[in-house]
C-alpha cells in the first residue's frame, strides 16, 4: 500500500477495535488480520516507493488518488502503463477532465507530469467500491439536522446532472434552500 493517508488511516482502524460493530468485530476473531494479510507491505517513504518501480516481479501496487490527480499514483502510472503486461485497476468513479477519466475511456495516448504516455496496460473497472454516499444516504444525513440552524445546502461535488437530481430529492424532503454553484461563484455567509 503506498499511500500515505491510507497507511495512517489503516493505523486508526487497526488501533480502535472497540468503534467496530457486532459483525465486524465477529469477522475479526474468526479470520485473519484484514488490515494486512499477510503479506500486504505498507509503503511510507519515497524512498520506498520508488523502489517499487524496481519490482520485475508480479505486485499489486495500492496508490490512491481522486482521479488520478496528484501523489505517487502519477509516479506508478508513468512507470508501467506503456506495458501490455500490467493492469490499472480502477474501483471508484473518475470525473470529467480527470487523468482517471482519460484511462477509463481507454484513450490511446494520457499525459501524466505534462508527458504523453501511450496506454498500453490493461485497463479494469470495478466501481462498486466507491466510498461516496448516495443520494438516499445523503437526504437521509440532511433529515437528521436542526432546520433551525441548517440554513442553505451548496452541492459542489459532483457532476450537474447528479447535483441537481439529489437537490430535487433534498427539495422533497423539505430542504428549500438547496444551490449548485457555477465554478467561481461566490456566495456569502452571515450570522
């Protein structure tokens, strides 16, 4: 696993067992630790991740990013998609205009560090591991708040077409005040 957050995010988990609920904390007795399996290896220098482009063996490299954007993923993507024996394995959504966009839509050449990369790799898409509400989960969070403080909800992520179908579901459960902002707009908070 080389991602940073991701390392220390695991840490949190792995060291407050007490906040996991009756089946998970039933797993975890019964199986082995699912926070390292075994052989997984957590990457926290750059030292160490540069390493991991030395691996003529085969590896799975856990690299997280939203969309491919930013972080040691851009590194690993510039090190092995030209080859036709690797997989980009991507299980979460990839926005519009994103690096993960353009490898989703399998395009023939990518730019990663401003450099075309011909993708070559295979590419596999399992997207029911998105760790994102849906739009049921998200009116539900919204029905639990004090109206009398909630004042206006601002949907800013997200594509327009998905914002405003969960701003007509929020308006349905009695959220009035509910906007979708045009890149740079401004809005104002007062008292």
């Amino acid at each position: 696993m080389d991602s940073p957050l991701a390392v220390n995010v695991t840490e949190v988990f792995r060291n407050y067992p007490e906040c996991f609920d009756q089946e998970t904390l039933s797993y975890l007795r019964q199986h082995e630790d699912p926070f390292g399996f075994g052989r997984l290896r957590f990457v926290r220098s750059v030292e160490e991740s540069k390493k991991l482009n030395d691996l003529h063996e085969p590896c799975i490299i856990i690299a997280s990013s939203g969309m491919c954007e930013a972080g040691r993923i851009l590194h690993h993507l510039a090190n092995n998609i030209h080859d036709a024996r690797h997989t980009v394995l991507i299980i979460g959504y990839m926005a519009e205009h994103t690096l993960g966009k353009r490898i989703v839509e399998r395009q023939p050449v990518v730019r990663i560090f401003g450099e075309p990369y011909q993708l070559k790799a295979e590419v596999a898409i399992l997207n029911a591991f998105s760790s994102h509400a849906g739009q049921d989960e998200l009116v539900g969070y919204v029905a639990g708040m004090d109206r009398k403080i909630l004042k206006k909800i601002f949907l800013v992520h997200g594509e327009l077409l998905q914002a405003e179908a969960l701003s007509l579901k929020l308006a349905q459960a009695g959220c009035t005040d509910v906007f979708i902002p045009s890149r740079g707009e401004k809005a104002e908070f007062g008292q």
